[in-house]
C-alpha cells in the first residue's frame, strides 16, 4: 500500500522488525527500498537494525541509527499470577484466537469486564476494543501479540496466559524479541510508574520471562531481506519467455531464484500467490498486470476466498460490476457468541478484499444497483 509515485520531504515506516516476516517482509523491503522520501525515518525493534543496515548498504545510501531508551521501568513478577487474581489494567496475553476467546468466556463468567484485541478483528474494531480498555470500560484486556504494534495502550501489568506459541510451522518458545515487545507494553509512561510482566499460573515459570527481558536481542543469521516481484518485473520475465501464463511467469521467477540462491536477497513466501494465479488460468480477457494485483489481493482461503475471488475476476472480465459482500447484521460485540464473531470476521475480511480490488479497479469494484447475470462462482 506504500504510495511509490508520490515524492515527499519525510516519510515514515513503523515495525520494521516485520521486514524477518516470510510473508509480509517483503512489502517491508519494497517501502524501505522504494519509498519516494528525502529523509526516510525507519522506526522498529533493535533485532531488525542489522537488517536495515544491509539495505542502506544494498541502496549506497546514508544511515543515522538513534536509539531511544524506555523512560519507565520494566520488572519481572516473582510469582504467577492465577486467573481470579487478575486486577483493572491487566491485559492478558494468549497466542491463538480460540485461547482468546476461551479466556474472555472464562472472566466473563465471573462478571468481569474485558476488552479482546485479535489480528482477526479489523483495525476500526481493535481500536474500539483498546479505548474500551483505557477508558476504564473494560477492566481487563485479553489479546494475542497484535497488542505488541499499533496500538497506544495504559497497561499496567502484562500476564503471558502462554509461554509458546505456533509460528505456522511448528510450536516454540516465545523469542527474547517477542517477549520484550509484547512485555514493554506494560508501565504506559505517565499512567504508571512501572510495567509488571508476569505469567499466569500453570502456563509456565516467572523465571522464563525473567531470563528473555534480561537478554540481549537475538539477531537472525540470514540478513537478506525478503522481495517478491512487482507488475515490471513480471511483464519482463513474461516478455522474456514468450508467456502470457502469470503462473508460468511466477513459476520462471521461483526457478531463477532458488537456482541463483542470491547473496543479497531473498523470495518471500508466495504460496497464496500461486494458488491464485493457477485458479486464473481459466479466465480470459484480463491481462497479465490485472491478474498479477489479483494474485497479491489479501483473501482468506479458509473461507473460500480464492474461488470467490476467481469470481470477482471473471465478473470483471465480463465488464460486469462486482459487488461488495453482504455486511449481514453485526451483533453487539460485548453479547457476540464465538459463532457470530467468526461469521462477522469472515464478513469483515471479504470485504478487505472487495476494498482492496476496488481502490485498484474502481470503474468495476463500485457501490451501486446493476442487473447482472447469475454466475456459478
């Protein structure tokens, strides 16, 4: 989403610690790399710092490093804390969205009022939930690590529900990064004088956290930051092979190279990306840039999303307009059950896409009433 063809003075890109992200890093590469900016600002955690090092040095461009230092002090607790002992500022940190709302259930039960913060929830609804929490609206926060960017939160304590967490690949310990990313959060400066980071009883030892706020920040060995193609790129390598296929193009790309294994850069996980273009393989009248923004929309394919993508596409390869999704009737999010979260989740990211391809295709993704033929997807 960085704007690549609007110059300015000074621009700004915050959690730069995603740039070690395997799907997303890349769009961290792409803004560091490319923002049109005289002074770029680039603000993230210290484990990321090597890495902006090595793309200053991969642009020939000059770099200032400044480091801030926390103003209020950031303790271990001594003992766990058991969930009937949590108090008003508290927030509460699970690393799944049934662990979530299995904890929000609990609390509730005891007629306890508690704010959620998941990255299944959309922005506007995160914010809604942490000015309920700082408001004093809620007395508790329950939340998975999207706490840890974007969001200004008056937490006193912060309490791991878990010490582990699955990556995508497989269940481990929390990094010393993660640890003190999500713990700073605790002691906001000026609300309280000093942040607690504690555990909750059963879900592991005090002792654990004592010893990864205490560490120094672990630094990946591989520095190469990710990248993935743009719309140039993939028009070059399609007027190269004499290709219209974007899955053969991107096909082309992955070859050259993991067989190159370049020593300054890395591909990004593309996986999505080549489910989709596959599935546009059977829509014609869409050029090879329109099915490449189609391949990088952001869908869910838990929730068919893919397939009904594949359907926006042919609409709009039709000249037929695409509606937005249905909103449906969104429940009061205090009273929701877990079954009319999930549904309005599911609402909520079909719309993100139906956005997304409208700030893209405007004069098909538009709001409005049209007559339009029925279509199997």
């Amino acid at each position: 989403m960085c704007p690549f063809h609007n110059p300015v003075d000074v621009a700004v890109i915050d959690e730069a610690q995603m740039l070690f992200d395997t799907d997303r890093g890349a769009a961290w590469t792409a803004a560091i790399m490319g923002a049109p900016a005289r002074h770029l600002y680039v603000l993230g955690a210290p484990d990321c710092i090597p890495m902006v090092r090595r793309i200053a040095e991969l642009c020939g461009d000059p770099l200032d490093e400044i480091s801030l230092e926390r103003k209020s002090p950031l303790k271990p607790a001594s003992q766990p804390v058991r969930l009937q002992e949590l108090q008003a500022g508290d927030a509460l940190i699970a690393f799944s969205r049934r662990e979530v709302l299995d904890l929000r259930a609990a609390l509730m039960q005891h007629g306890r009022r508690v704010a959620v913060v998941y990255g299944a929830l959309s922005p506007e609804v995160r914010r809604a939930e942490a000015q309920r929490f700082n408001s004093g609206a809620a007395d508790i926060l329950i939340a998975t690590d999207a706490i840890g960017m974007g969001l200004n939160l008056s937490i006193k304590r912060v309490v791991f529900a878990a010490l582990k967490k699955f990556d995508g690949k497989q269940t481990r310990d929390l990094t010393v990064q993660e640890v003190k990313q999500i713990g700073g959060r605790a002691g906001r400066y000026g609300k309280h004088e000093v942040g607690v980071v504690s555990v909750l009883a059963g879900a592991g030892s005090p002792a654990f956290i004592r010893r990864q706020l205490d560490a120094d920040a672990e630094i990946p060995e591989d520095l190469r930051p990710f990248v993935q193609p743009d719309a140039d790129i993939v028009k070059a390598v399609a007027a190269e092979i004499g290709s219209e296929s974007l899955y053969g193009v991107l096909s082309r790309i992955h070859r050259a190279v993991l067989r190159k294994d370049d020593p300054n850069y890395r591909l990004a996980d593309m996986e999505q990306a080549f489910a989709i273009a596959s599935a546009l393989e059977g829509v014609e009248g869409l050029d090879l840039t329109t099915r490449w923004s189609y391949a990088m929309c952001p869908v869910d394919d838990r929730d068919n999303g893919i397939q009904r993508l594949v359907g926006w596409a042919a609409d709009h390869a039709a000249g037929r307009r695409v509606l937005p999704p249905g909103t449906g009737r969104l429940p009061p999010s205090e009273r929701a059950s877990r079954e009319e979260l999930e549904r309005a989740e599911k609402r909520h990211k079909r719309l993100v896409a139906w956005r997304w391809l409208a700030l893209r295709f405007p004069e098909f993704y538009r709001i409005g009433r049209t007559r339009r033929k029925p279509h199997a997807a």
